[in-house]
C-alpha cells in the first residue's frame, strides 16, 4: 500500500512586470529567495514573468528564443541552487520575428526542464472601457493540454485567459491532475468581477488545489492588473490570498484533502458523455484553436 504524498509548501510569486527584462528577472530571483527562505518547496511566478510590453517593436528587440533566453537560463539556474521546483508562470518567447510563445515551463531542482506549456486560449477582447486586448496578433496560441508530475501529485498547467474554459480543467483533472496551476495577468477590471469565483469553481468542479500566482497593480505599460494571487482547496476554500503588491504569498498544501473533497462529491466519476441533437453549424471561432496563424 503505498502512502499518500507529504504536505508541501507552495510560494507564489506575485509582481508587477515592466518592459525590461533583466529587471524584472532580478524581481522575480528576490522573491524566490524570500519565498526558500520562507519554506517553500514549490514556487511558482506569474503570467509574462520577464516583460509585459504594449509596445510591439520594443518587445520584440527585447525577447528571445527558448534556446538563448537569458530569463529561462536565470530560472534554471535558481532552481537549482535553492533545491525547488520553479514553476515559471509563463514567458514571451520569441518563434518569429513577429510571433511569439505565451509558454509556461515547470523546472524540477536540478534545473531541468520538466514540461513546457503553450497557452491556448488568447485574450482578445474590448473591455468597454477603452481597454482592448489582441493577444493573438502577437503571441501563437498552444495546443495541447500538459500535466507535469511533481513530488506530491500531478500539476495542470494553465495560463490566465484559460480560467474561462472549464473543460480544459476538467480534461486535466480527469488525466490525474491534482493542482491547478493558473499563473495570471487578470486585469484589474475582470479580475474584480470574476476572479474569485472562477478560481473557486475550478477547484470545485476537479476537487483540486488552485495555485494562481498573479500580476498585480499599475504597470510601466500603463496596463492595470488585479493582483491577488490565490490558493484555492479542493473544497473551494481560499487559504491564502495577496492584494495588489509584488511579494510571496505562501500556503501549506495537504494532497490528502484531494481524496477527501472527491469523496464527498464524486463528479469527476460521474461525468458522461453526451450530444446536442441540433447543434449550430461549424462555429467560426473553433478554427482559432488549432491550426491558427
């Protein structure tokens, strides 16, 4: 019989990314260091950890690819000195001179790299306030959904925008993932009226832990994000929360209370397949999803 994983400790690195990298990797290494210093055994950095940058051409002068990133090296490197499993949140990895990857990576303690995630679903939206996204003029999205397996369970990856897709988590959640990971840059608009919620809906429809390392506040871009970077229990309860400053938010994480809060509401064995009998003809926006340029 084999005994269920140790509880753990999880940091998530909250920040406030600017437009130039190599200060905001400084950013991030401080906080890490806080956050082994304060017990963790798992880290994990929001959603455009290395640069946030409206400003196309300058973003793309500043990022590079994965092979020569100096961000990804710098994380590498950190892993393994401090013994943790880094969860980089994502970063802005350039594919093309113009198109680049929203790519999260999982790097265990010896500095390896342990699974790579794109994220799927872009953001591109007009908010009504005279904020417009169009994330899918510059980044690819991704394809496939990944897990990664870490000491005490099985991480699905995610990345913001895809908080708003149930089924991706319930796919994940149904391939044994035990954690949710939804590093994030909600802005301070929707995250007001939505973040919360979503974040506690995912962990209750998957009875699974949520960690959501967040950006938070006014950036050098001029965009404004929500912040509060959030621990979820599979039960739906909030365990740790930060506001909108950059900092480490830590939580213990008991992988026990996984079997626990599924035993009580068994829906991920519950779950059926079904059709529509009249289904709208071909929705025009699926073809976004794969195949995209």
């Amino acid at each position: 019989m084999t005994s269920a994983p140790s509880k753990f400790k999880a940091g998530l690195i909250q920040m406030r990314t600017g437009v130039t990298p190599a200060a905001n990797i400084d950013t991030a290494s401080r906080l890490i260091a806080e956050a082994k210093a304060a017990g963790a055994d798992y880290v994990q950095t929001p959603e455009m950890t290395n640069v946030m940058d409206v400003n196309r051409e300058r973003l793309f002068q500043n990022i590079r690819e994965e092979e020569s990133d100096p961000s990804l090296a710098a994380f590498r490197e950190l892993a393994k000195k401090h013994g943790l499993h880094v969860h980089v949140g994502s970063l802005a990895i350039k594919l093309l001179p113009d198109r680049a990857a929203n790519r999260g990576f999982v790097i265990d303690p010896q500095g390896e790299i342990v699974a790579r995630y794109d994220k799927i679903h872009m953001f591109d939206v007009d908010l009504g306030n005279g904020e417009s996204y169009r994330e899918s003029r510059t980044y690819r999205p991704g394809e496939i959904a990944i897990t990664a397996d870490l000491p005490w369970g099985r991480l699905g990856l995610t990345i913001c925008y895809d908080l708003r897709f149930p089924a991706l988590y319930r796919a994940l959640a149904e391939a044994g993932a035990t954690m949710l990971a939804i590093p994030s840059a909600f802005t301070k608009q929707t995250g007001e009226a939505h973040w919360h919620v979503l974040m506690r809906a995912r962990a209750i429809e998957t009875g699974c832990f949520v960690l959501a390392a967040a950006q938070g506040g006014k950036h050098e871009n001029g965009r404004e994000t929500f912040g509060h970077s959030i621990v979820v229990d599979p039960w739906g309860r909030i365990i740790a929360e930060g506001g909108t400053e950059p900092g480490v938010i830590m939580a213990e994480i008991d992988p026990a209370l996984v079997a626990e809060a599924r035993g009580r509401v068994p829906s991920l064995e519950h779950g059926r397949r079904f059709e529509v009998p009249e289904p709208m003809a071909e929705p025009a926006h699926l073809h976004l999803v794969k195949g995209a340029e």
